[in-house]
C-alpha cells in the first residue's frame, strides 16, 4: 500500500461538529460528511503506509427516513461497510447531521437513496486516495424488521474472572502469554471495554470479542488490560486497532482477530473488525445493548 495522503488541516477532531450545538438540515446535502484521516492515530502505533490488518468498520444506522414523490414519510435500517483500508474514517455526528439530511426530501425509491449514500460515503472515506474501492450500503425496510435478532458475541467470557483493576489507561504492560507453552486456538470476549470520545470526553461503551491462535495468552492480564481503555479518550475504530496491535506485537500470535461491538450513539452503532488474515466479515447483528 501507498504512502497515505496527507492529512488535511481542516480535517482534524477539534475541526469536526462534535460537541457544539448544531442545527439539523432537513434537505438531502452531503457536504454534511467529515471525513477524519486514519494516519495520525496509526503513525501513534507505529504504522505507516501498509498496515498489518484487514478488516473493516460496520455500522448500523437506525434513524434513516426520507419522503416518496407523494410526500409520504419512508424508513429503513441501514447497513454500512467502510473497509479499513480507506484513508478516513467518517466522523459519527456527521453521518448522523447527513442521514438526517435526507428527512424531508423526496426520493423515487429506496434504491435511489441507496446509491446515494453509496457514492457520498465513498467520496468521503476515499478522499485524498489515488483509487478508491466501494462502500457497503445495504438498507432493510420496514417488512424485514423482524428478522433483526440479537446475538451476542461467541468465546470464553472473561468477565467471569475475579480481578483487581487499578489501571485505567491503556497498559499494554499487562500482556503476557505462554511462549514456552504448545499453542493454542481460543475465542476470548469481554463486556467490560469503555472508553471516551477523543473530543467531547462522553463515554463509549462495548463489547470485544479476540480469536487468536499462538500462545496462550494469560486471561486475567487480557481482562485487566481491557478494562484500563476506561478512562482512555480515542475513538472506536482507533481503541480496536490499538487493541490489536498491543496484543499482536506483546503476545504474538500466529493469527488474531478483535472485533468491537459498541453501544449506539446518535442512532448509530460503530463495530470495527480488525484482523491479521483475510476472512469473511461477521453478520451484522447486534448484542442485547445495541
């Protein structure tokens, strides 16, 4: 992978619609959507150019409405894929001041409104690349709302543990595992992993779910681990990428895989997928507190 493009100055947090009051647009306009660069959070952990994950940031939008050409209201979910490989991420308050946007303007169908966010957030996240790949836009009307389940996430639950936690920021110190041990093939998930906004400081709160195979690592210091992200300000995709790269390079496994789950926000849930090898994504299905 290329040299990543540079990061433009108006494109920084601080620059963003996070914490101020903002007015809602009611008229389709995709301006809205800021996007913020990968690199600097991943220059923090030592990547530059190519990364050593694949994966991909899925989110689910809950508050999409638009108008029909007779004026009458229509709703769907909507399932977003924006893979880890473009340069930016989309900044949440922004995708939901843009998916408002749509409320009060007239659109022929739902397949219309689809192609839309399409090309806007592909736009957005590949801006500032020589290329740029697709986004995932998939919209479930109203008629398949009852097939949406919840499903929590699968692996040995390491909340069960009884452990003293003094350490609130992230400690990558307390990663260890068994290196003079055979190695081993584990699914390890927690409900403990919170962390805060980089801007506004407001918490975030998640589940992970970590596969690997190499050596076993020592779940008490995993757990402890998770649990000191609590008073750490970075945003969701930013904590999974620092998550797998402390554990990569601490414990190092042959394969691994983190996978985030985080609570909605604004009418929008954030799960970034990151891992070492290529593999199909999980379904988009929410837990018990999305």
């Amino acid at each position: 992978m290329s040299e990543p493009p540079p990061v433009d100055a108006e494109n920084l947090p601080e620059e963003s619609q996070l914490g101020r009051v903002a007015s809602y647009a009611d008229t389709y306009d995709a301006s809205l959507l800021f996007p913020l660069p990968r690199a600097p959070k991943r220059e923090e952990l030592g990547l530059r150019g190519a990364v050593p994950f694949f994966g991909a940031d899925i989110w689910t939008a809950y508050e999409l409405s638009w108008l029909n050409q007779r004026g009458k209201p229509q709703i769907a979910l909507a399932h977003l894929i924006v893979p880890c490989e473009s340069p930016n991420i989309i900044e949440s308050k922004s995708l939901k001041l843009y998916l408002n946007s749509f409320s009060n303007t007239r659109f022929n169908d739902a397949e219309q409104v689809q192609a839309l966010l399409r090309a806007d957030l592909r736009e957005a996240v590949w801006r500032g690349a020589a290329s740029a790949c697709s986004v995932g836009v998939k919209l479930v009307g109203p008629e398949q709302f009852e097939r949406e389940t919840l499903q929590e996430l699968s692996g040995q639950d390491l909340d069960r543990l009884d452990i003293e936690c003094t350490r609130y920021t992230p400690a990558p110190d307390l990663l260890t595992a068994a290196f003079n041990e055979p190695s081993v093939t584990q699914t390890l998930c927690s409900r403990l992993l919170k962390s805060n906004c980089l801007v506004t400081g407001q918490p975030d709160w998640g589940s992970v779910q970590i596969s690997y195979t190499g050596p076993q690592i020592n779940e008490e210091g995993l757990l402890q681990y998770l649990v000191s992200f609590r008073n750490h300000n970075e945003f969701h995709e930013q904590c999974v990428e620092r998550i797998f790269m402390d554990v990569w390079t601490r414990c190092k496994p042959h394969r691994l895989s983190v996978y985030a789950r985080y609570t909605r926000r604004g009418g929008l849930d954030i799960n970034p997928l990151r891992t070492s090898h290529p593999q199909a994504l999980p379904p988009n299905v929410r837990t018990a507190r999305q």
